[in-house]
C-alpha cells in the first residue's frame, strides 16, 4: 500500500489527475476540487487515501501532472 494526501485548499479544479490516474482520483460533485476515489479514502477523507501498489505509479504520474503540485504519493 502507498499513501495518497491531496491538499484540497490549493485545487484549481483543472482536472489534470483525474485525466492522467482515474483509478485514484476524481471530481468531488460537491465543491468540484480533487478527491480520492472512495474506495481508497482513509476514513472518508477525501483529501488522504490508502492506495494498493499496482496503482502507485498512476498517482505518481497524476502528481506530476498537478500544476500546483498538492499532491503527494508515498
Ligand atoms: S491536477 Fe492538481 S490542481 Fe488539477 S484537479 Fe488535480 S489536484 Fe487539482
């Protein structure tokens, strides 16, 4: 397992992880920001996941794909 930390506060809501990893990320229908996936949310944290390994590499791309760089794998 990997852990994922999304700092919400500073989403632009741009979409470039969930184009690049949408096994890990998505749009929160609520405020429009980043989220993790549900099904690997840490306590229904939308902000911090528990990734399996196989999916490690994806966020990382996703993270490199952030233009504001918030999010954080590993
Ligand atoms: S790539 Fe970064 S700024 Fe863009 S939606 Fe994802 S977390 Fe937000």
């Amino acid at each position: 397992m990997a852990s994922v930390n999304v700092d919400r506060d500073e989403c632009i809501s741009c979409g470039a992880c969930w184009s690049t990893c949408p096994e890990v990320f998505e749009e929160n229908d609520d405020d429009g920001l980043c989220q993790v996936v549900q099904e690997y949310q840490v306590d229904g944290d939308p902000s911090e996941g528990e990734i399996p390994d196989d999916l490690e590499d994806c966020a990382a791309d996703a993270a490199d794909s952030c233009p504001v760089e918030i999010i954080h794998v590993g």
